[in-house]
C-alpha cells in the first residue's frame, strides 16, 4: 500500500476522488453482488437501511 505524503498538498489529490464517491451505491452494488444469505450481505444490508432511515 502506499504510504501518503505528508502535508496538505499531498492530501489534495485525492480529495476530488473522495468527492466523486458515492458510499452508498457502492454499498447497493456489493449488496448486489454478495451471496445471500451470509454475514456480508447482512452488514451491508443493515448499514444501507440505517444510513437511508428506514431503521
């Protein structure tokens, strides 16, 4: 893994990346793509429905 250069500049490089990510359709798609039932898909699963408000 590659280790982060230290300082502000460093960090900023990747800030656009972190923006453009959107947590949560990744979460629909791994939801998607995981065998269920198993202990993945029941994290993720309970993640999804805390973050929208349904739990």
């Amino acid at each position: 893994m590659e280790s982060l250069p230290s300082g502000n500049a460093g960090l900023a490089r990747f800030l656009p990346k972190l923006r453009m990510y959107d947590g949560l359709t990744a979460l629909k798609h791994a939801l998607r793509n995981s065998r269920i039932p198993s202990s993945n898909s029941a994290a993720i699963a309970f993640v999804l429905y805390q973050k929208l408000g349904l739990v």
